[in-house]
C-alpha cells in the first residue's frame, strides 16, 4: 500500500504549502475520482433507471456498480440494503423521520451519546416534540470519553432505538460500538451508527458491528459532495417509508393512490445526484486500491500524539477529549485558548498556511457540557505529513508567545 499520498491531490499540488487540517468537514479528491466525474460528464452522463436507449443503460450500470462499491466497502448482504441519498444529514433524516416516525410511539425511547453531531440529534428533538419519544443520552466522563458503565442503564427494555456516532468529530476518538451493540440487542432496540466520521478511518463491517443502519459521509470518503449513502438492513424494508416521494420511487400511479417500489428506490425519489454516485463508487475503487486503514489509524494517532504533545505545555491551552486516548488512537484534536475566540485562533493559522476549523462544528450541547463555547479542530487524513502537525504546534507557540 502507498504511503505518500499528496502528488494524487490536484488541490493540494496547487496549493502546495496548505497544510489542510479540516478533514473532518470535509477531504480532497484524488485525480482518480476526478478523472471518473470527468469521464461520466463528458461521456457516460444520461438518467438512470428510465432510459431504454444504450447511454442510458450505461450510465445506470455505472450506478449500480457504485451500489455494489459501497455494499463490499461495508460488508451489507444484499445490494438492496444500500441506499443513496445526497449527504449523512438526509441519510439520518430519512431514517428517523421515514422509519422511527412511522414505527415508533409515545413513551418509546431513543438513545443517543452526549458527542453526537447535530445531525444525528436534531432529527430525533423533533420526533420527541412530533411523536412524544423521550430522547436519552449516554452521557461523557468528566475527561470527555464516552461513560460506558452508563450503557447498561440508559438503555432500558423501554429503548426502541440507540443511534450513536461511530467516531466523534469534535473528541477525536472511536467508540467502542460493541459495548453498545450488545445491550442494544438485549433489549431489542434497532441499532444505527453514525459512521461519517469513522468510515474514512477504520474497515467498516456492518454484519460485524451488528447494526441495522450505518450512515456513512461520502465527501468526507474522498467523494464528491452532494451523495450519501446509508446501509438499511433488510428487516426493516417493509415498514420503512420514503421521506420524499414523486418520480422514481413508485412502481405505478393513480389519480389518488400509488404503489411504491421496494427499498432502496423507495427511498430515491427523483433524479439522484448521478455524477456523485459515480464519483462515490470511484472513491471506493481508490481507497481499496491504495488505503490501508490499519496505517491511516496508526498515522493519524501519530499526528495527534504530536499535536497533543506540542500543545500540552501552553498554559492557555485547553485540549478537550482524554489525552491518552487521543495520544494512542486519536484522529483528529480539538483545543480551546483561553482569552481567544477560536475564529480569531483560525484566522492566525490562516495566515501561516494552516487550515483548520472553528466553532462548535455542529456539536453545540458537546461544548456546553465541555464548558467551552467553542474551539480550533485540526483534523487529519491520509495525505496530511509529521510536518503539518509540527507546523500547527509551532505556529500556536508563536501566536502564544511562547
Ligand atoms: N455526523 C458526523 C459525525 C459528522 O462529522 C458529519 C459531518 N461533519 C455529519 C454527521 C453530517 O454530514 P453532512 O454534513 O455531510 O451531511
């Protein structure tokens, strides 16, 4: 497997002194998902699913086979358990308010963890308001990890459904899903991962971990923006219904009543983002071929270590997150500075050719109970170097004073 990454980055030669900090938003493309997009729009691109002419049969082969990318890339069963949509926001969305809506009463309860990002809980307030479901949290230690010996209680015989984030974007640590699984299953709860931080840095396998969704992040997988993905395990097919409706998605119409494909057309209603499926399945083909995941954990634990380590003696800083977690298997670190917003922290970066991200980076609750309003996250990825991690620590000891 190849270890030096940058040269396949266009962005990255252009800009060739970036260190690039924010692959937690979002990660550069390669060449070779580039070239893929570029191919399609110039040669393949027609609907898919509609035409019966040969470029429209292509272009519906190319989408399938980015189908079938994502279900080997997760280890799902069938084809079917894999359903496209156009980012992870929509993908949990569609989950809750086109399964949990429908199948769950007042009364039920769902859980989440206290790191999640507010795509995987926005969407659960509102069937709390909607439906009545009474929302829990497993909540963090006073260190920041997750509280595994609250598992067992939170989750109750009451649970219907345990949502959580695979890796948090804010504590760059993974969570151990299986401690998670296992009571989930005790209690017969339906069981989804939020894998879009934890996908582009550790084998998924959806039949391993036991879930009955995983939602993973394309763009954050080296993909286009504008496509997600979900994994939706057979069972809950039947009484899953769509979120949007209209064309696509149905098998016949009347002027009152309609009849609705099976999952996953159910659930793609309209034209789907084409060109990003394509360039997601591409994505897949690059990963396969040139990633392996066992480094990139090494990696960026290394990277962590030296950010963790350089920014530990700087009094004014706060690293949130247990450090010897994030020194050992942490991906990306976030940090507060006393006295300073952490715009102004990014923006200082900025200009010594850092780029990192500043806010509360759609984990608001996160840092209220952290005690901070807001902080600095650097966030790495397979073509970051030692050198981006250094030049972070030192431009924070120059902007210290230190
Ligand atoms: N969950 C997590 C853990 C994330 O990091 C993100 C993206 N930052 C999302 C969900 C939402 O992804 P998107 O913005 O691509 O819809």
């Amino acid at each position: 497997m190849k270890r030096q990454f940058r040269d396949d980055f266009p962005l990255l030669k252009e800009h060739s002194s970036l260190a690039y900090c924010d692959n937690a938003a979002t990660a550069q493309k390669p060449q070779y998902v580039i070239d893929c997009v570029d191919q399609f729009c110039r040669k393949e691109n027609a609907p898919v699913h509609r035409g019966i002419y040969t470029l429209a049969e292509t272009a519906t082969v190319l989408y399938e086979r980015a189908r079938e990318n994502v279900r080997a890339f997760l280890n799902a069963e069938d084809i079917s358990e894999i359903v496209f949509t156009h980012g992870a926001t929509e993908s949990l969305n569609t989950i809750a308010a086109g399964w949990a809506r429908y199948n769950l009463k007042a009364g039920d309860e769902v859980v989440v963890t206290e790191m999640e990002h507010h795509a995987n809980l926005v969407p659960w307030q509102r069937l709390e308001k909607e439906i009545g479901v009474v929302l829990k949290f497993i909540p963090i230690t006073e260190e920041g990890d997750l509280d595994y010996a609250a598992v067992d209680t939170v989750i109750t015989p009451r649970t219907k459904v345990v949502s959580v984030t695979g890796g948090s974007n804010v504590i760059g640590i993974d969570i151990h899903l299986d401690r998670i699984a296992k009571r989930a299953h005790e209690v017969g709860a339906v069981f989804i991962v939020d894998a879009a931080q934890s996908a582009p840095r550790s084998r998924i396998d959806v039949r391993a971990i036991g879930c009955d969704c995983l939602v993973i992040a394309p763009h954050k997988l080296m993909a286009p923006t504008g496509v997600g993905a979900f994994y939706v395990n057979k069972k809950l097919h039947e009484t899953f219904e769509p979120l949007m409706v209209g064309g696509s998605m149905v098998l016949s119409v009347d002027w009152h009543d309609s009849i609705w494909r099976p999952v996953p057309q159910r659930l793609e209603a309209g034209t789907p983002a084409i060109a990003q499926v394509v360039g997601l399945g591409a994505a897949i083909e690059y990963i396969n071929q040139n990633v392996d995941f066992d480094w990139v954990a090494e990696f960026e634990a290394e990277l962590c270590r030296r950010v963790v380590d350089g920014l530990l003696p700087l009094n004014q800083v706060r690293i949130l997150g247990p450090i010897e977690k994030l020194r050992s298997e942490g991906h990306l670190v976030s940090f507060s500075v006393e006295g300073m917003h952490s715009h102004d922290v990014a923006a200082f970066l900025d200009s010594r050719g850092i780029a990192v991200r500043a806010g509360h980076h759609c984990a608001q609750p996160l840092h209220n109970k952290l005690g901070v309003p807001n902080s600095v996250r650097a966030s790495f990825y397979i073509y970051n170097s030692i050198e981006d991690a250094e030049r972070l620590v030192k431009a924070m000891q120059e902007l210290l004073g230190v």
